[in-house]
C-alpha cells in the first residue's frame, strides 16, 4: 500500500492534478486487489481529480474528455466501490489505500 501511495503521490503535479503519462505507468493490480470489479487507469485519474475537488467539467478539461464521459466513469467509480456518491467513494478510496 505504502508503495501504491507513493506512485500516487509522484503521479501527482504541483497543482496535485495526475500526471497522466506517470499514472499510466503504475500497477494497477495494486490497487485493485481489494475489488472484485478493478477500476481501470482513466477511473483512477478521474477519482484522483474529484478528490482534489475539481468539477465534473473541471475533470472533462482536465482530461480533454466530455462532461457526459466524466460522468459515466464517475458513475462506474460509484458501482465498483458500491457506493452511491462522490464523497463516499473518495471516502472508501482513502479508507482502503487507494488515494493517498
């Protein structure tokens, strides 16, 4: 977990938006041992940017994706984490090491 945080941390810029060439690169079997229906590289980016408190249209610009886009990996978030809302998905992230 220490080191999937770390790779997080370092996917990060100075504005803690993901680098997205960085993030590409991490395991993501690391952060997907604990679910059932793993989170793809994309979801994990577009969860990295709503717990950094960005809009759904903040994330679309972000990640030169549409809103309608941000809003289905968002909603792909919510089931594979079983959760019903942003909040509680950063929550769930956060409680089993997937944000750090």
């Amino acid at each position: 977990i220490e080191e999937l945080r770390k790779t997080i941390i370092d996917s990060l810029q100075d504005n803690d938006q993901p680098n997205p060439s960085n993030l590409n690169q991490f395991d993501l079997k690391k952060v997907n041992t604990i679910l059932a229906n793993p989170l793809t590289a994309r979801e994990l980016e577009v969860l990295i940017l709503l717990k950094n408190g960005n809009t759904n249209q903040q994330v679309a610009d972000l990640l030169f994706i549409s809103i309608n886009t941000v809003k289905t990996h968002a909603k792909n978030i919510y089931e594979k984490l079983d959760v019903k809302n942003r909040t509680e998905a950063i929550k769930k992230a956060l409680d089993n090491g997937l944000l750090a």
